[in-house]
C-alpha cells in the first residue's frame, strides 16, 4: 500500500508542475524546445496516471507483468500520439479510426514476436 500512497504522491506532484508550467508558458511565444519539454512532461504525467489506473484494474482483472507493461507502454503511446496530433489539429475522426486499429495490431504483434522468439 505504501508504495501506491508514493506514486499517487508522485502523480499529484506532476499535476502541479503540469497546472504550474502549462499556466505560465504561452505556447505562441515560446520557443519549440519549450512546447516540446510541455509534451514530455504531459507523457510523464500520462503515464503515471496510466499506472495508477492499471492498479485499480489488477484488482479485477489479474494481469501478468509483461502484458501489464505492454498495455501500459501501448496506451501511453497512443494517448501521447493523439493529443499530439490534436494539438497540431490534424485529428479527425478519421484518424482516429486507422490509429487505434494500428496500434492494437501492432501491440498483438509486437506480443506474438515475443512469444515465438522465447
């Protein structure tokens, strides 16, 4: 339990440094390194929240720890890739619609790359 106590410590230090960096950087001028170490940082965050809600999940559902990592790792990169593309607004619902079945064909297959090479 301590150590869900830390990460949802950490989550919510990185949601201050979130509300802290994103409400005192205008992005319009700014230069891209800044724009770019925000989108870093709104991974990290994303990815912290990802874990603590995969905690919440394994009480229901048992995941063994490589599927736990692959699915952490897959939707952490694919929320990033939305938002990335969002926020240069190229993001339409037709992207979103080749995105998401990529993704999943491309996490089942990354997965059954691993279990043929082990």
């Amino acid at each position: 339990m301590k150590r869900h106590s830390r990460k949802l410590l950490r989550l919510a230090a990185l949601v201050v440094v979130d509300m802290l960096f994103f409400g005192l950087i205008n992005p319009q001028n700014t230069y891209a390194l800044v724009v770019v170490l925000g989108f870093v940082l709104l991974v990290i965050t994303l990815y912290v929240t990802i874990d603590l809600l995969l905690i919440l999940v394994e009480k229901v559902i048992t995941l063994r720890p490589m599927a736990r990592h692959r699915l952490h790792t897959s939707l952490t990169m694919l929320l990033a890739l939305l938002i990335a593309m969002q926020s240069i607004g190229q993001l339409t619902i037709r992207d979103m619609t080749a995105i998401v079945p990529l993704v999943l064909v491309a996490a089942f297959y990354i997965s059954y790359q691993r279990k043929q090479s082990q």
